[in-house]
C-alpha cells in the first residue's frame, strides 16, 4: 500500500492545526477564567466600599435620632420654663397694678 505525500502532508496539517485549536481554546479558558475572577473581585471590592458607606450612613442616622431625642426634651423642658416665667410675670403685673393703684 503506497501512500500518497498530498495526503500525508494534508493529514499533517490537520493535525498541527487541530493541535494549534486546542492550545488556544485551554489559553482562551484560562484568560477567561482569569478575567471573570479579576471581575468577581473587583465587584466584592465595590460591594464592600458600598456596605461600609451604607454602614456609615447608619450610624450617623442613629447619632442624628439621639440628639434629635434629646433636643425635643430640651424644647419640651424650654415651655414648661416659659409657662412658670410667664405666669409668675402675670403675678408680678398684678402685684405692681395693686401697688400704683394704691399710691396714686
């Protein structure tokens, strides 16, 4: 049985070129499984940064609802002030009304 060289030097080819096929897919794989982690930990990166703001933020909301508590106590403690002040001014408009209309 003779060979024919085309076909030798063909069979040849196809096979370099199926070798070649499949180095370039397992390097493609491998660049793309690089590139989807790269990807996976930048987004962590982001999810991180975003939870740790989101955190911050809470924190500054619940320090701003405390010192709100605390600023309606003082107004509340400001009016019950303000009512003893002006009723004792009543009383004391009362008192210098009395004492005009008795040394006139």
């Amino acid at each position: 049985m003779r060979f024919d060289p085309n076909l030798i030097i063909a069979l040849v080819s196809v096979l370099i070129a199926f070798v070649a096929l499949v180095v370039t897919i397992s390097r493609n794989g491998h660049t793309d499984i690089q590139k989807q982690l790269d990807d996976a930990k930048e987004a962590a990166k982001r999810d991180t940064e975003i939870k740790m703001g989101l955190q911050s933020i809470q924190s500054d909301t619940s320090e701003i609802r405390s010192g709100m508590d605390g600023l309606k106590e003082e107004v509340a403690r400001q009016g019950k002030r303000l009512i003893i002040v002006e009723e004792s001014t009543k009383s004391a408009h009362k008192r210098i009304d009395t004492l005009e209309g008795k040394s006139i």
